[in-house]
C-alpha cells in the first residue's frame, strides 16, 4: 500500500469488468417464423430483467490460480462463467458458434457447453489449452446442475411473485409469463469425445 492510505497517493480500484456488445450484419438478425432454435432458446421473464440490465452486481470475481502445470503464469485472467453464460443465452440461438478470440482456459467454451452452443476459440499460451482437459472433469453433472438451477430459480420466483402467469411452459411442469417463454428449452451435456483439439459435445435436454 506505501502511503496509499494518505491523499493523495492512493488509486481507485477497478472492480467492474466493462464489456463491449458489438454487431453487424442485419440488425435484427432475420428468424424464419417460430424457428424451434430460437424459441428453445428463449430465457424466463425475470431471467431477462435481470439479463438485460446495465449493472450486473450478482455477479462476483472468481480466484485466478493456475496450476503451474498450465504454463508459466500465475493467474489465468478467466472470468466467472456467468458472464459468457449469461451473453451467449442474450445474444445468440441453439446450434450458434461462438467465438471468442481470447478464448485463455477457455471459460467461453464451456458456458457454450452449458448453453448448447459450439463454439471455436484462439489462444496464444498453448499451456492453457492443454490445461482444458482438467476442466472437463465433471461436466456432464456441471451443465445439468446449471439447467435445473435456472429452472429451480424460476419456481422460486413463481412461488415468491403475485404476478399473474398467463402461459403454461411446454416441456416443463411451470407457469411463465410470456407466450414467447413456452417453449423453453434447457440442456445438458450428454456425453464428449476428444480428438486432438477438437471436442465433439452432444447435448440432451434436461427434464422437469
Ligand atoms: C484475459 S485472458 C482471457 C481469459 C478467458 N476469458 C478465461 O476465462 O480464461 C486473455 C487471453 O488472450 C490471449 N491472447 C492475447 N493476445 C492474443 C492473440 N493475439 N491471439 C490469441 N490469444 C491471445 C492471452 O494469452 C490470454 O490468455
């Protein structure tokens, strides 16, 4: 700290991770009607409130330790899932890719995972790539805990909420409340393979 505890050294702090939403190509980007990926894809109404935000303060930083075997640095500058989960579910339909061109130990990829989604990343520090592996362990039982999490989280606020639901989920047992909402869908991952560098992921829905 030095004298950071006396005016006028001290600094602020930056706490927030500040992020860009760029597009292009046809803005809105063009659905044929009812398109099954996209209304899959939809998110619960309070989901988007929340989502949809400018300030997402229930979001916290995560440790950044590496195990040495992960290359030479000691921090891996990974951000916490929610943040490209919550993006991707925002901003792109079942069966998209997603790229991220600073994909580090490839957080991107798996909230990908979680969202059904491919997704194709670069990263210069091959040492974090080989490191990806290790965070595959489990992740099967990881994307189911994160689907029904959201749909726990959903009855919750079903049952905490005097709004009225006017809508019936199609493949869940709950109220929403938007017609756009039914037909919902959440995933989990089924089962992996790897080749080389490549995952192949096939996705199955959760039930409930
Ligand atoms: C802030 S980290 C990304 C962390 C990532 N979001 C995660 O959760 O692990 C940025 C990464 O970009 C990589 N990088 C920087 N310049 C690059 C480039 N030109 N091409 C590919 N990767 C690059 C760095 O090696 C670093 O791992």
């Amino acid at each position: 700290m030095g004298s950071g505890t006396l005016p006028p050294n001290a600094y602020v702090t930056l706490e927030h991770e500040h992020l860009l939403v760029l597009r292009n190509g046809d803005e809105p980007r063009d659905f044929p009607p009812h398109d099954p990926d996209r209304y899959a894809a939809a998110y619960f109404w309070e989901e988007r409130n929340r989502w949809f935000s400018d300030v997402w303060s229930d979001v916290r930083g995560r440790r950044q330790s590496l195990p040495a075997a992960h290359g030479d640095r000691e921090r891996s500058a990974a951000y916490p899932i929610e943040i490209p989960y919550r993006l991707i579910n925002m901003f792109s339909v079942r069966g998209d890719t997603v790229l991220d061109p600073f994909w580090g130990t490839g957080t991107t990829t798996l909230a990908a995972m979680a969202a059904a989604r491919a997704s194709v990343g670069y990263e210069l520090d091959a040492g974090l790539v080989d490191g990806f592996d290790d965070r595959l362990h489990g992740i099967e039982e990881f994307t189911a805990d994160v689907a029904r999490d959201r749909l726990e989280r959903h009855r919750e606020f079903v049952r905490d909420t005097e709004a009225s639901f006017d809508y019936d989920a199609t493949h869940y047992d709950t109220p929403v409340k938007t017609k756009r909402e039914r037909d919902i869908r959440l995933y989990r991952v089924r089962d992996i393979e790897r080749e080389a560098k490549r995952y192949r992921t096939s996705h199955e829905p959760i039930e409930g």
